[in-house]
C-alpha cells in the first residue's frame, strides 16, 4: 500500500502542476479494480504463507482518468480543489503507514534484542 499511495501521490502531484495547462487530463488511481484484479490473481482464502507469496503478481496502479464536475473551456479537466483535497488525505494515509510500519519495525528490533 506504500508503493501505491506513493504513485498517488505523483499523480496527483502532476495534476496540481497542470492544472493551467490546456488540454491536460486529470487522472487517479482505481484501486477499486486494481484490488478486484489482485483478489482474481491471488485470493485472500490461502494460506498465510500463501499471503507473501513472492512468486505473486506485483500490484501495479490502475490509471484512470478522472471525470470532471466543470471542466474548462480549454479542455483541462483539473479540478484544484479536488486534487487538494485527494493530495491532503493521500498524504495523511501515507504518513500513518509509514507509523504504523515503523512501530511494526520497532517491535521486531526490540523483540531480536531481547528487550522487555
């Protein structure tokens, strides 16, 4: 899920960058069908061993382009409030894995060293 909010990231990025330019497509993530198509290529129904299976298709990022409320004149679908606000909760999101995987990380250590 890092990998993945992290390419969110980027594109939501270059959104906001192209905001002024005419012609520019808006895009996003589908993780709705990116996740559809992991749970097709390897079920959550196996094993545990079968979870990290590292024979296992990689997740790579469904892009879409994003269907505007008001799209300008020039043909930009960009809207910047809505990149805003995606760009903030991606942010937030990426942040508490990063947390979450760091404490993870942190327990692992203090576990091989033995510690209380």
């Amino acid at each position: 899920m890092l990998g993945l909010r992290s390419a969110r990231l980027q594109i939501l990025a270059s959104n906001i960058a192209n905001a002024a330019t005419p012609g520019f497509r808006a895009r996003d993530l589908d993780f709705a069908a990116l996740l559809g198509r992991r749970e097709a290529e390897l079920p959550l129904a196996r094993t545990a061993a079968g979870h990290m299976d590292p024979g296992a298709p990689a997740m790579t990022p469904e892009i879409r382009y994003r269907r505007p409320v008001q799209p300008s004149l020039d043909g930009n679908t960009v809207e910047l409030a809505t990149e805003q606000v995606a760009f903030a909760e991606t942010a937030v999101r990426y942040r508490s894995t990063l947390a979450f995987l760091d404490s993870r990380i942190g327990t692992l250590k203090a576990a091989l060293r033995g510690d209380n």
